[in-house]
C-alpha cells in the first residue's frame, strides 16, 4: 500500500515568488492536513481538508492558500515567498482523524 | 487556549533502563492524544493513539484526564529507541487539527 507521498521533495524559490506543493494520500483517505516545521516553532498545523472542503485553518497569513481534488490530491500555495516561509512542509492523511495521520516525507521549502 | 507541553528537550538513558517522555495537555473537550514518533532521516510516524490502549514497541501511554497528562513509557529502552517524539492533541470539533507539543528527544546510550 503506497503512503503519503508528497513533490517535489526540494524547492529553492526567491523571495516574492510563489510555490505550489503537492500531497497524494493513502488511497481511501479523506482528510488530508498539512503542517509547517521550522526548528523554532516546531510542527504547525495550516489547514485540513476532507472531501474537498475546508475544514479547518491554522493562524497563518492569506498566502497560504490550499485545496483537495475530487480523488483526495491536495495542494497547498504559498504566493508573495518571505524569507520566514523556509521551513519542511508535511502533508498527511487519515480515513478519519481519531485514528491519526500518516505522514508524508515533507517538502524542504528554501526561501533565498 | 489548547497547548501541548512536554517539559523536556532531550533525554538521555542507557540501555535497558526505564524510559519515561512526558506530555501535558490543557484542553477543555474531551482529549484525543497520539504519540508520534521520527527516527533518524525517516517519516513521522504514528506510534501509539490513546482511545486504542496499545502497546507498541513496547511503549504505552495512558491517559491521566484529573493530571492532564499522556506520559510515554518504556520499561526496558533500547538504543533503537533513540529518536524524537511528538505528543500531540486531535480537537475532534476542529476537523483534523492536531497541536503537537515541541518534542523530546531521546538518546539511548549503550
């Protein structure tokens, strides 16, 4: 059974561009979730979708943007890129929350 | 506010000694709590849930509502154990979000 699989794996960008990461769930998984891990502030939840909606948005800015497809794929957008927005993006998934998420090997963002 | 603390950044044992990672919550629902744990250049991955009262690599956890605790133990480490650990915390009335503590890392030496 593949797992969460998450590209690219590396992303070099300058500051002001913008960046999309993409997110393949555990087939069946619903609810995809993603999260920001810097050194400092450790792992941070952006946002969660299942089927297609929105459920739930952590306290990051407008730039951060994301969506589901119709077969669960998810991406996430980062426009206006700051030298703060390096950090590893992990992706998860779960068939429902209560049974935890498995995680993806993350997207190193590198914002120069 | 919901907040998962667990007190220590690094813990260091030898090799077949008790091994105990803590993680307190503060929470006014009824709390979902994980272990999750990331080896060495490998994935995060989940290791124990507390609604399923596993053993797990011989870990357990129990849920302690009066202390607001989750504490992770191990009675015997073993020096593959060494890795980092996450707690987190599932706010079931917020879709999937889960607030993670800041991590332990654990070291066992030989």
């Amino acid at each position: 059974k593949a797992g969460v699989t998450q590209t690219p794996r590396y992303l070099i960008k300058t500051r002001g561009q913008q960046v999309t990461l993409s997110c393949s769930p555990i087939s069946g998984h619903r609810s995809v979730s993603w999260y920001q891990q810097t050194p400092g502030q450790g792992l941070q939840f952006l946002f969660e979708y299942f089927s297609e909606t929105q459920r739930n948005k952590g306290n990051f800015p407008g730039r951060f943007s994301g969506r589901q497809f119709s077969n669960s794929r998810s991406e996430m957008n980062v426009s206006t890129l700051e030298l703060g927005d390096s950090a590893l993006y992990l992706c998860a998934s779960s068939v429902t929350a209560n049974y935890g998420y498995t995680f993806g090997s993350g997207t190193r963002l590198t914002v120069v | 506010a919901q907040r998962v603390t667990q007190p220590e950044k690094l813990l260091s044992v030898f090799k077949g000694a008790p091994v105990e990672l803590k993680c307190n919550y503060s929470y006014s629902g009824s709390p979902e709590l994980f272990w999750y744990v990331q080896y060495s250049r490998q994935r995060l991955q989940l290791l124990l849930r507390h609604i399923s009262r596993e053993s797990i690599k011989g870990f357990t956890a129990d849920l302690n509502k009066g202390e607001t605790s989750f504490h992770l133990k191990k009675p015997f480490a073993q020096e593959e154990d060494s890795a980092m650990y996450y707690c987190a915390l599932h706010l079931y009335n917020q879709g999937g979000k889960l607030i993670f503590g800041q991590g332990t890392e654990l070291s066992v030496k030989p």
